[in-house]
C-alpha cells in the first residue's frame, strides 16, 4: 500500500517511509492510496485479543514490512499496559459504556499509538542504521506517552514542545522526570497552538529536515491513526450484538486525531450509527459541526488541557475526504485558513458527525454527576463526554485518561482524592526542561546541538 499527501504535491511512499516522515514533504499529511475493506475480516476477528487485533489490523496497512517483525513490534507494545485486555470495555448503564484508555505507561490514550510508534522506529532503526531526530508539540498527553514511546532507545533522541504552564503538573512532571539522557523538554511561552505552528515550520524547511532526520512524533504522524482505529474495532466486537450498528463513540477531542481514527473504521466496513465530538470550551470543532465555519478563536486554559486547542492538526485528513480528495481545493482551504483563521465550508455535510461543548463550570459538575450516579471517577477530558448524552441509543465513552492526573479537579468535584503509584513516584523527582521561544530558529538551534547523528551511533 502507497500513502499519499493531502495536498497532491508529493510522490506516493510506503507505509515506513511515510511513518519516519511524519509531515509530507508538501506540508500535507499522509493518508492511504485507497481505505481498504475490513468487512470481510470482521467475524475472523472478533476473537482476537488486543495485540493479536492490532497486528492483523496492520498488515493491511504496513505491506512493506515483514509479519513476523511487525508481530514482534505489537506484542512488545502492549505488554507494559497494567489490565489484560488492554482497552476494557466497562458497561455503566443499560445504554451507556466506558471504553478505558489509560491503562498505558503514561496512563492516557495516547500510549496506544506512540508504544507501538516507539518500537516501530526501533525496528526501521536496527534495518536502515539511520538515527532519527523525533520533534513533537503536546498540549499534555502527547509529548508524555511520546517520550515514554521512546525514552532510552538507541540511536533516537526526542524534542517535544510544550507551553510551559498550561499542562498540568503531573502531565509536566511526566515529560521532565524521566532521567533518560535522549529526552529534551522544549517549555515554550504562548500556547499549544503557539507550539504546534512553530513544528511545522520547522517541518517545513525540507533540507533540515534531511539533514537531521528529523520525523514528526505529533497524531500527523499516519501510524498514529491507523494505532487508534483498533481500539473502535476492539470496543465494537464487546458490545451486544443487539447495540452493534446503532452505536455513537462519543469522542473528547482537541486534535481531531482520536475521532478521525473511528470514523475513518466506520468508512472502512466497522458499521457504527456515528460519533460525538466532545470538546471543551475551546470549541472550533463543535462550532465547525455545527455550522461549516472554520474559525479560529482565541485559546482559553481549562480544567481539561489536552484540549486547549484553536487548530486542529488533523483536521485536514477530514477535509481532504469532506472535498473529495481534491488535493487543490485542500490547499487552498488551509492556505486561507493560515492567512485569515476562517473558512467556510459551502453545502456542509457532518457526515455522521455530531459534537458539543463543555464549559469548565460543566465540567465539575459532571465529574460529580457521574461519580454519584455510577461510582465511577472521570477525568475533566472524559467528563466532556458525559456531557448531553443521548440516553435514548448506546454511547460509548471514551476515557483518555486517568483520574489521578487531575487530582485537584477531582477533588473539587468528588471530595475523593485520586491517585496512582505510577504519579506519586514522579512526585520526588527533579524536573529538567528547556525553555525556549516558540521560533523556528531557535528551535533549529537547540535540535542541531543535540540531536543524535551517525558519528554518535557509531563510536557508542
């Protein structure tokens, strides 16, 4: 299988070369020549654990890599995630289900992708003898699951960029406690869209690129997604077969990622009624949903920080398909909307597409709805999705991280206390991050004085 660019400018490429790119050579992102048809592997699969899943899932995807090696890459991802069946399926009401997704290392969604992303470049490492340079920008989660995708493998060092002060502490102390030398915690000023523009201009000076090697870490990287389509399919085989094709997954998203790996299951044969955007206050996405206008606002810091975000980086794979995979008219959608921070979108279709938005008012009070009517504790991301639920057809719910990396809006809003072993362990140790300014140079600068080279993985 060959992938593309969103933006038509760039030759096709194979799944790896596309995967140690991450951004295309255009600025476009990658996305498969064609979705294949996974109706016809549903009923093999229902049966498979997680790992087993994950691998068949691939193969459609990563051709050019060998079954076995592929496998070993799966099975070493997944068996550092504390509960057996990796994204259990938790059924809160007759309607109502929770699909938990932090069970990983760093405890949030994100270590599905960026374990199995880690390992990955690992593999392409130990085949090509190319050290790889990996940039990305979080606005929490990311930059944490990345750096633990990837922390102490040979031959790999990572810069992540993040807005100093508009994480949270423990999500912080995730990234800048792990005394691992080939980790670099960029603290920026300004936000995470500050963050996120300043990576892809760096991405987009094509000689640096290849004279570092230097692979985009952020959800624009391809295998991210693909990574995050298993876990619907996974979700989907453990519902009622009765509740199967009248689902909605009701998403909490700020990237678009998380929710674009569903629905692009769904255009591939995985038969769901639809899916909810949950957003928080910053709602670019709910309003898009709403009214085909794309339109940037200004980000306002929440309870639920991942989710501070104005520009959703993979919003335009949605587009690319919304357009009918015309390459020119994706150009020039984004080229507008970089200019002015507006477009809108004539004869809009949501497609299966619903959304709402969740003030951070809201957001307590609903942690503490949930917790008295089920018992359960909620993160403030996944309380965006607790928010206006349809109690009239199955939800699905998902849970992108755990409790106890917000313990203080828990506590407001419960009176418990939530905690982890895992966090209470990072509390004690000394954090090491970088300021820097949100600048493409100095950026460039910091990356060339501490990037890995071949030199290096030469004489270690």
């Amino acid at each position: 299988m060959k992938y593309l660019s969103t933006r038509g400018r760039s030759t096709a490429v194979s799944f790896s070369e596309a995967v140690e790119a991450g951004l295309a050579p255009d600025g476009g992102l990658f996305l498969p020549e064609e979705l294949p048809d996974i109706s016809p592997h549903l009923k093999a699969w229902e049966s498979l654990s997680y790992a087993e899943l994950t691998a068949a899932f691939f193969q459609l995807f990563a051709t050019d890599l060998d079954a076995g090696i592929l496998k070993d890459c799966v099975l070493a991802s997944y068996g550092r995630f504390d509960h057996p069946e990796v994204a259990p399926l938790k059924r809160l009401g007759e309607r109502l289900f929770v699909l938990e997704l932090f069970h990983g290392p760093t405890l949030a969604f994100k270590d599905f992708a960026l374990q199995l992303l880690g390992n990955l470049y690992e593999e392409q490492m130990a085949r090509t003898g190319k050290p790889i340079n990996v940039l990305g920008a979080t606005s929490g989660d990311t930059g944490a699951a990345a750096i633990h995708g990837l922390r102490g493998k040979r031959g790999v060092n990572i810069f992540i960029l993040y807005p100093d002060g508009r994480v949270s502490p423990l999500q912080e102390r995730q990234m800048t406690c792990t005394g691992s030398q080939n980790i670099f915690p960029l603290a920026i000023e300004g936000s995470f869209d500050d963050a996120q523009k300043a990576l892809k201009e760096t991405f987009e000076d094509l000689d640096f690129r290849e004279n570092l090697g230097l692979s985009a870490v952020n959800s624009i990287n391809m295998a991210r997604i693909i990574a995050q389509c298993v876990y619907y399919l996974y979700a989907w085989f453990r519902l009622p077969e009765e509740s199967r094709e009248t689902v909605e997954f009701v998403v909490p998203t700020g990237n678009f990622g998380n929710v674009l790996a569903g629905w692009m299951a769904q255009k591939m044969g995985l038969p769901v009624a639809g899916f909810r955007v949950a957003t928080n206050q910053n709602d670019i996405l709910h309003r898009f949903f709403q009214s085909g206008v794309y339109e940037m606002g200004e980000v306002k810091p929440s309870h639920a920080p991942s989710m501070d975000i104005q520009v959703a980086s993979n919003f335009e794979r949605f587009i690319y398909y919304a357009v009918d995979r015309d390459s020119a008219q994706v150009r020039r959608i984004m080229r507008q909307f970089k200019e002015t921070g507006f477009y809108r979108f004539e004869n809009f279709d949501a497609d299966t597409f619903s959304s709402s938005c969740t003030d951070d008012n809201e957001i307590e009070a609903t942690i503490g709805r949930v917790h008295r009517e089920y018992g359960y504790l909620i993160d403030p991301h996944t309380a965006c999705g607790f928010s206006d639920l349809n109690r009239n057809r199955t939800s699905v719910v998902l849970a992108t991280a755990h409790p106890a990396k917000f313990p203080d809006t828990i506590l407001a809003a419960t009176g418990q206390e939530a905690r982890s072993p895992v966090l209470d362990a990072l509390k004690t140790r000394d954090i090491v991050k970088f300021p820097i300014a949100a600048d493409k140079a100095a950026i460039q600068a910091f990356i060339k004085d501490h990037a890995v080279t071949c030199h290096e993985m030469e004489a270690g």
